[in-house]
C-alpha cells in the first residue's frame, strides 16, 4: 500500500490517527512531518466537503511545490487523507456545525464558547438538547479519485462543563449511556466511540481494498 499523507498539523488528531491506522502496511505521515506548509481555506458547507477541499488542496499543493521533507518523492506515492469535524446542536439549528473551530472568532476560548452553547440552551428540557459531533474524512488517490468516509456520535448538551480529559466542546457533551460528558472519557474510551474513531476505521476499509 502507498504511504499517507495526513493533512492536520494536530498533535493530537495525529496520535489518535496513528493509533487506529497503525495496522496498514504503508506508513503514516503528516504535514509537519512532509515539511508542508500550505494554508487551504476550507469554505465548503458541509463535513464532506471541506474534508475534499482540504485533501484536494494540499495534494494540488504537492504537485506544484513537490515535498519539502521527501524530496526524492512526488505526491503521487501518498494516498492524502484529510478531516473535518464539529459539534451539532439541533436546538441551534445545527450550529455551529462546519463553523465549529470558528464559532465566537477564533481566538474565543472554549469556556466561553461552551458557556455561549450552554446559555443558548436556557429552560431547554434533555429531550430536546441532542446533539452530535461529526467527523468527514476524504482520502484522495494517486489517479485523482476521491472517497469519504463520515462518522458521527448522538449525545445532548449538559448544563455545566464537566471533565478534564478530550479539548474543545468535549465539556459540555454528554452521551446518553452514562451521562457522562465526552471530558470525562480516558482516550481509549473515546476513540472506540469517537466520530473520528467511527470515521477512521471506514477509511481505513477503504485503503485496506485499496478504492
Ligand atoms: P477541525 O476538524 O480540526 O476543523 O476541528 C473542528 C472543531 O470541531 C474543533 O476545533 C472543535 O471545536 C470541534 N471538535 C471536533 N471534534 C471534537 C471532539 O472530539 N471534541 C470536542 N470538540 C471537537
């Protein structure tokens, strides 16, 4: 199998994303890793697409600029994967969805940002507080093609932050099971029911048949 070509700069993401691809036989890289650095606007409107945008533009990117850390090599020896994820609020209308990274501007922290959701939600019963996170991941070939693989876990917003564990909206999201908010899970706990996690071992079928 060619090796991948994860387009994220997140730590984070990376070792989540080793972990679950680690029983392929070609090797895992990522843009720090290939010496990439190239800032694609992800201006789509849904999971799927942005992840397209983001794997399309940075193998556009190779094929002009060719690989920094590999320079005996061509973009066309990677298969490019690349995600894109977010909290759904139904209540919200969806928000802030595809708009997650960038809801209340960048620099807001997720306290705030939390604290916002939470306040949204004023005098709104369980019921009607469900909410999923969603994880898209596009995976572009040599020959161009490109194949997605969506993941997504139901669970409700909370009434107060809980848990020090996951980053972003993790806080405030609770999984019906247990009540227990997404902060509050060990990693592995997550990864197993993780958007991400589900998204993941798709693509990794994906590759594994090599469509
Ligand atoms: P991106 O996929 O790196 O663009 O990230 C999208 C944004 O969605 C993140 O910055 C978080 O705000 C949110 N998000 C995605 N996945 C998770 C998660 O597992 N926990 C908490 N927040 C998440």
């Amino acid at each position: 199998m060619k090796d991948i070509l994860f387009a994220t700069g997140n730590a984070g993401k990376m070792k989540e994303i080793r972990e679950i691809l680690e029983d392929l036989d070609g090797c895992v890289y990522s843009l720090k890793d290939a010496g990439i650095d190239a800032d694609i606007e992800e201006n789509g409107t849904t999971f799927a697409q942005n992840a397209k945008i983001k794997a399309e533009g940075i193998a556009a990117w190779c094929e002009k600029n060719g690989i920094p850390a590999f320079p005996e090599k061509s973009i066309r020896d990677f298969i490019v994967l690349a995600d894109d994820s977010g909290l759904e609020v139904d209540w919200l209308n969806r928000e802030p969805g595809v708009y997650s990274a960038r809801y209340m501007g960048h620099d807001t922290s997720y306290r705030e940002k939390n604290a916002n959701i939470i306040g949204r939600l004023e005098g709104v019963p369980k019921e009607k507080r469900t909410a999923r996170f969603v994880c898209a991941i596009a995976a572009v070939f040599p020959d161009g093609r490109c194949e997605i693989a969506e993941g997504a876990v139901e669970g409700y917003i909370g009434w107060e932050e809980r848990g020090e564990n996951g980053f972003g909206y993790d806080p405030i999201f609770y999984l019906y099971e247990n009540d227990r908010s997404t902060a509050e899970l060990s990693p592995e706990e997550k990864n197993g029911i993780s958007h991400r996690g589900k998204a993941l071992r798709k693509i990794k079928e994906v590759l594994r048949k090599g469509k």
